[in-house]
C-alpha cells in the first residue's frame, strides 16, 4: 500500500486533530487532506514552535514533511517526537513504522508496528503492514499470521478493508498455494469491486496454466475501467496472445509500454 495514499485516508479519522485540538491543527489538518501541503507545512510549524509539547503538531508536522517530499530522516525526527510526547498513542507508532519502512528500515518498522498493535490490539492497519514488513525480512509464517489478524479485526468491524486480504492472498500466490490465493483476493474485490490489483492478481491465478473466461472478463475491466494501468495492458496482452489474439495483444503490449513508470 503506497504511503502516500494511505496517510491522507488515515488522517480523515485522526483523533487527535477531530476532538478539542485546537483551531490551528484542525485547520492544518484540513489543509492537508486537500492536499495544500507547503500551507500545511507553514501553519503546523509556526504551531510546533509554539507548542513544543504538542504530540498532535509533531504527528502532522512529521507527515506533512513527507508528503514535501523531504528528506524522510526529517519526517521520522517528528514522528519520534510524537511518540516520545504522546507514548501511548497507538496512530503515531503506526506512522513511525510507515516512515521507516518508506526509508527501507524494516527492522525499525517491525518494532514500531508491534508497539502499534500492542497499544491497540484491534489496529488493523497495523497488523497489515506488520505483515508486509515480516515479508521484506522473510519471516513468511509470521506475515501470514499478522494478516489473519488484520482479517479478524475486519470481520468484527464496520468499516471494511479489501487490503488483508488481498495481500494474504499475493503471500499464497507467491508460495505455489493458488487456491487459498484465489480465495483471498475474490474476498478482497467482495469488499472492494473496482480494485484493479487484485483483479490483476486472480486473473493471473485462473489463467494459469490456461487462460479462462472469468480471467477474460477480469482483464477487460481493468482495461477499461483503468485505462493507465501498465500491469493491466501487460496482463491483457499475455493473455490475449495465449488466445492467439496477436493484433489485440500488440495492442496493449504497446499501451503498456506507454503507461509503465520508467
């Protein structure tokens, strides 16, 4: 899950800037969830020197330097202060972790999202990117283990989230076990319908060895519903040429090399 994305749904629900901060944090949140973030940057840190006991200023502060595209050795300095001011605010090790990990530190990560589950042992979020950390270190078992987790809390919860699943079922696939992949990524569009990746996953899983209609379909919506999607134009194309459909595959092998990142 790119960071990137993930902090502006988070910090919808930051508790901490929601209930009796003051009026220049929740105006610097607001800032932030529209995506103005040097106006961000200028409003939080005038508040940070104001309020050097603010955890609240720090998290922000820290997230807001990140998505400047700061040095993230400066975002991480924040966040650790957040953490140091506010020790059992499950969110701001939660962040932590997202900054260590962005900055390929996955040991520091792991410490930071256990601490993040162990304050809160329903943090969903937490658990899943625990999971993807073990995985980088390649402690498999363990990332199958933190997944389930995520996925016990999701199905106890109101607000769903198609993401355990579909990274539990990319850690199957990615270990030879096809059926429990197809499995968890039918699970993941069950809870989101237009999420191309794990449209891409399964049609991948059932159209191997052969391709099938059902990975077809799933193909063809990508395509069309996610015209830039390079993975999807490749995906389509394979299968396309498997199917002996040379001029279509050409196609989107050349959609794909337009819309691929360099």
């Amino acid at each position: 899950m790119p960071l990137r994305a993930l902090l502006l749904t988070i910090l919808l629900l930051w508790p901490a800037a929601a209930h009796g901060s003051p009026d220049p944090l929740r105006a610097a949140l607001d800032l932030f969830n529209t995506g103005r973030y040097q106006e961000c940057y200028q409003l939080v840190s005038v508040y940070a020197q104001q309020h050097p006991e603010s955890a609240a200023a720090h998290k922000l502060l820290g997230m807001n330097l990140y998505m400047l595209g700061r040095p993230v050795r400066d975002a991480l300095g924040e966040m650790r202060k957040a953490t140091e001011l506010a020790p059992r605010d499950a969110d701001a090790f939660y962040y932590l972790g997202r900054l260590y990990f962005s900055a390929d530190n996955a040991p520091m990560a792991l410490q930071a999202y256990e601490k993040t589950v162990e304050l809160d042992p329903a943090h969903l979020k937490g658990y899943t990117q625990m999971g993807q950390t073990l995985e980088v270190l390649g402690r498999f078992d363990a990332a199958a283990k933190a997944y389930r987790a995520a996925i016990e809390i999701e199905q106890k919860q109101p607000r769903k989230s198609e993401w355990p699943y579909y990274d539990l079922g990319l850690l199957c696939w990615n270990n030879g076990r096809k059926e429990e992949a197809v499995r968890y990524f039918r699970e993941a569009l069950e809870r989101n319908p237009r999420f191309s990746e794990a449209k891409i996953k399964l049609a991948v899983a059932l159209s191997t060895p052969k391709p099938t209609d059902e990975a077809h379909r799933l193909l063809e919506e990508v395509v069309r519903d996610d015209a830039a999607n390079a993975e999807g134009h490749y995906r389509y194309a394979l299968l396309l040429s498997k199917e002996g459909k040379k001029d279509e595959a050409a196609k989107h092998f050349a959609l794909f090399e337009k819309y691929r990142k360099p």
